[in-house]
C-alpha cells in the first residue's frame, strides 16, 4: 500500500560552506516504514541549495568554495541587489547555479547513495542562517 509522509528538517548553519545533513535524513527515512519510495528535499530559500557531493574529501566541499567564489564573487560591482551586502547577489546566483530540490530513490528503507555520496545544505550567504529544508516522502 503506498503511503507518503513530510517532515522539515531546520540546518543552523555556521555561514557559508556545505553542511552535511545526511545522517538527519537517513534516520527520518529509516523510521518511515517505506522500504521502496522515492523522497524529495525542497530548500525553502533563495540564497541556499541542495547538493549530492562527496562527503570523504574536505578538499572538494573547498574547491567548489572557490570555484564559486572565482564564479560570483562577493562585491562584483556588476549586482546592484546589496541591500543586505556584498554577498547577497552572489548567493542568489549561487543558488540559481544548483538545485533547490533533490529527488533520491529509496531502496531496501535507505537512501539510495554512492558510498562516497552525502546530502549537504550549500549556505551561500557569510553570516550565520537558520535554514529550513522540506521533505516528503512517498513509496510502500
């Protein structure tokens, strides 16, 4: 019988940088019940995102830092959205760049993930930010 759920999960973030909340989604699914589904994860902001990445090498979460930081760099005198600072455009164009949502299969009641993979929330703004990710889940 096919049964569906939602949860929002709330990431305090430390600023800008990827924050891993695999474990947090895992567990959620895991106490679902649903051993065949599929769930997707909606970041509710617009200077935040969702990404799959490698979660073994921290050298990768800081190359794309400054891949991203060389891509819409803070202070560009090109943005004229700085009511909230130097990085404000450049984290709405951060997240124009990657994904808002993320779909992943379930299999066997776990997320279907590479051994290298992990889910992270992407802060692209400097401060600190409560950032919340809606996520719903459906399968039998």
């Amino acid at each position: 019988m096919l049964k569906q759920t939602v949860t929002e999960f709330t990431v305090a973030t430390r600023g800008r940088g990827l924050h891993e909340v695999t474990h947090d989604v895992a567990a959620w699914v895991s106490h679902s019940g649903i051993r065949t589904g599929l769930i997707t994860l909606h970041v509710r902001h617009t200077s935040a995102s969702l990404l799959i990445q490698e979660n073994a090498d921290p050298d990768v979460q800081e190359d794309l830092d400054r891949f991203f930081a060389r891509l819409a760099p803070d202070g560009d005198p090109i943005y004229r959205h700085t009511i909230e600072g130097e990085d404000d455009m450049p984290a709405h164009v951060r997240a124009a760049l990657t994904a808002v949502n993320l779909s992943i299969p379930i299999i066997g009641g776990a997320l279907a993930l590479g051994t290298w993979q992990g889910i992270y929330l992407w802060e692209h703004r400097k401060h600190r930010h409560t950032r919340r990710i809606a996520a719903h889940l459906i399968g039998e």
